[in-house]
C-alpha cells in the first residue's frame, strides 16, 4: 500500500458542523470501499481554517492499493478534492527560531 496525502479545499470554508458531516460521509465511503474489496485505510487529517474559524481547507491521509482508489473515495463520499500527493521525504534542516537570537546592540 501507498501512503497518499488528499488535500481538500472548501473555497470560503465550512463550520465545524459541515466538516463533522463531511468526516461521517468519507467514513462510509471508505468503509463501502472496503466492503467492495478495495484495500483502502484512513490514516488521519490536518484541518486548516481561517482567522474568523472558517475551515479553509484538509489534508487526509490514507494508505491505498492506488490513486484511483483515493478518488472513488472522494466520490463515494460526496468530498471535494483539489489534489493527490505522495508522502516525499523529510526535510533534514534546522531553521532559526524567532526571539531566539541575540539582541542588537
């Protein structure tokens, strides 16, 4: 199985309350999925939203047999879908922390 990264936009957002109904249809359509055969898991989501509490925007993982399968479950579940992702590799950096350096004199 792959691990894929779905990346879900909701143009002006949603509340939490449509988002809560979008999270039971995805979970149907994933389990309808695997009552049809398909190997298909959802791992978990990052939820993005906006500065007035608006859901902007998910990124859901699951683990897939394929790409199609990710799509049919978007289907299935009535779920927008902006882009399909693969897991890359991590970054190996470190990155200044703000205040953490010394003042100017």
């Amino acid at each position: 199985m792959t691990n894929y990264h779905v990346l879900r936009e909701f143009g002006d957002g949603i509340t939490q309350e449509q988002l809560d109904e979008a999270v039971d249809r995805s979970n149907k359509a994933t389990e309808s999925m695997r009552e049809d055969g398909h190997a298909i898991a959802y791992i978990g989501s990052d939820v993005f939203a906006d500065g007035d509490g608006n859901i902007r925007a998910t990124i859901c993982s699951y683990d897939a047999e394929s790409e199609d399968d990710v799509r049919e479950q978007s289907t299935r579940g009535e779920l927008p879908l902006s882009g399909i992702f693969l897991r890359g590799t991590a970054v190996d950096a470190e990155a200044p922390r703000a205040g953490v350096g010394q003042k100017a004199t």
